[in-house]
C-alpha cells in the first residue's frame, strides 16, 4: 500500500487548538454582552478586557501564521565582467547567448580591428573548447575575455595536429578538430596574427566558448585582365564548400599537382577548395592564381572562378 503524507493544508486542527478558539469567542461574546449591560465605569473596563483577551487568543495563531510566511525567493543576478583592456577595441557584432542561469557568465568580446597595423581578415565568435570538461577544475575563475592562447601537440598520439588552449592559469582543451584548427596552423605557420579570448563561460555546464581573430595583409590585386580565367571544379564536397565560404575574391591560391588523382589541386588559405578546369591546366604550377569571383549556384554551392597571371 502508498503511503500517504498527511501534513497537506487540509488537515483538521488539533483538539487542543479547537477548545482555545472556543474560549476566545466565549470571552469575547461575555466581554461585549457586558459591555453593553453595564453602566459602571469599573464594569464596562472589565468587560472590555475581557472581549480585548478573548479577540487576541482568538486572532494570536492568524497573526503568527502571516508572520512566519517565508518571503518569495529573489533570483540572482547575472554576473558579466567587462573585458581586459587588451581586448576592448572597435566593437565587433558578437552572438548573443538566450541562456540566462545563475553562474552563466557571457559576454561578446571586442576583438581588435587590427594587431601590430594588420588588419582583421576572419573573426568566429562562440566556438566550443574541446574536452573542457575534462581539463578545466575551476570554471567560476574563469571570464569572459581573458587571453587565450593556442600550444600545437605534434605528439599527440590521437591527432598530430592537435592544439592545445591555454589561459593565463592553465590548460582549458583543444581545438576542434577540422577548419579552425586548420586555419590556426596555416596563419601560426606564416607568422600571423591570431587573437582569442573567452567568450563565454558555463560552470553548471562545464562549458567553455572562446571568440577568435585571424589578421592578414589583404593581398595586392593583380592589375589588368589575367591571360585566362576558369571555374573550378570537384568544388561539391563538404571540405571544400567550407573552405570556400572562408575564402574572399583577390585571394592569391595554391596549385598542386596530385600524381595519385592526376589532377591539379587548388588551395586557398584555409585549405582544399577544387581543381583546376582542364582548359587551365595547360599553365600548370608555373602561373599566379587569383580568386576573380565568388558566388553560389542555385543547387546552394559555392563556386569559384580563377584568373591565371603567367609568371614573367
């Protein structure tokens, strides 16, 4: 059989209660019935103490309930602490969080327009730290806005391309494998900027997500028609429809010859974005590439048209 919780609001009071208020409304009743009998000073006195005492036993458990009736509980504040100075610069768009719980601290960061005169080529805002969870002891001492920095691990025996993430105070995870991981390495390589901070933080969660700056010297245009121009091909896949929507027109690429595919593979800075037509193949690795055109085709792919500069 259930058991069943008698202490609910509908349970009779107890016996000893019930004769109280019996005596509280006799005292009362007499007090008010004496009142009104009663022509002596003296009397009238009496009995108004008497209907006094017999009000107050009366309305006493009434007065205590309403007092010891907890207050509604307030909810706690938001805590967002501003930014360090080495991150507020010219303010960037950052994606607002919906998630409004205590100990959720977020705040877009400001990435800087530029670092050290070069200006700003790709910012992603609100990205995932990989095994954060794992790495990370204290989230409530870290906040939005504080530095990060990336460390490669060659070693790793899971993926030499792994990238470890630090703050001032430790370890924080890993960056996901695939494009910005890519991208890391690829600017980490030719020397280039890279700016990261915390974006936003989820102690409950143990959840961390960082904003990232990429800086380039945008690269000189070509001046003058190119010797031939030409849509790449084996653009289709999803390496590199998201390489492609990185890249932007003006971009100087990459040509390989692939001895395995036989085929010339073009790449732009942040990897694999198709293959070179067969009317450009005739110029070979010894030509300049220049990304002349993006757009996206009705299917909702991104396509890409080269100009060819021959090398004099």
């Amino acid at each position: 059989m259930a058991r069943t919780d008698r202490r609910t609001k509908n349970t009779p009071p107890k016996r000893g209660a019930s004769n109280l208020n019996k005596w509280a409304i006799g005292a009362f009743v007499i007090g008010v019935i004496g009142l009104v009998a009663i022509d002596e000073l003296a009397g009238k006195l009496f009995f108004l103490l008497v209907a006094a005492v017999g009000g107050f036993l009366f309305a006493r458990p009434y007065i205590m309930k309403g007092k010891s009736k907890p207050s509604d509980p307030q909810p706690l504040q938001q805590f967002s602490p501003a930014p360090p100075a080495s991150v507020q610069s010219s303010s960037t768009q950052g994606r607002a969080q919906a998630q409004e719980a205590p100990n959720y601290y977020n705040q877009a960061p400001m990435l800087p327009n530029e670092v050290d005169g070069i200006p700003l080529a790709y910012q992603y805002q609100d990205n995932g730290i990989a095994m954060a969870d794992q790495v990370v002891k204290d989230f409530a001492s870290i906040k939005p806005g504080y530095a990060i920095t990336f460390v490669p691990e060659p070693t790793n025996q899971y993926d030499p391309k792994a990238i470890q993430m630090h703050w001032k105070h430790g370890m924080l995870g890993y960056v996901y494998r695939g494009q910005m991981q890519d991208m890391i390495h690829d600017f980490m390589q030719q020397g280039l900027p890279i700016v990261a901070v915390v974006h936003s933080v989820d102690p409950m969660a143990k959840r961390i997500t960082y904003s990232i700056a990429f800086y380039r010297n945008k690269r000189s245009m070509f001046r003058g028609a190119p010797v031939a121009t030409g849509k790449l091909t084996s653009s289709a896949g999803q390496e590199a429809q998201d390489n492609i929507s990185l890249c932007e027109e003006g971009e100087e690429l990459t040509v390989l010859y692939d001895y395995e595919k036989e085929r010339y593979e073009v790449e732009a800075s942040t990897g694999f974005i198709g293959c070179l037509p067969k009317k450009l193949e005739q110029y070979g690795e010894a030509a300049t590439y220049i990304i002349d055109e993006l757009g996206e085709t009705d299917a909702g792919k991104g396509y890409v048209i080269v100009g060819v500069y021959e090398l004099k």
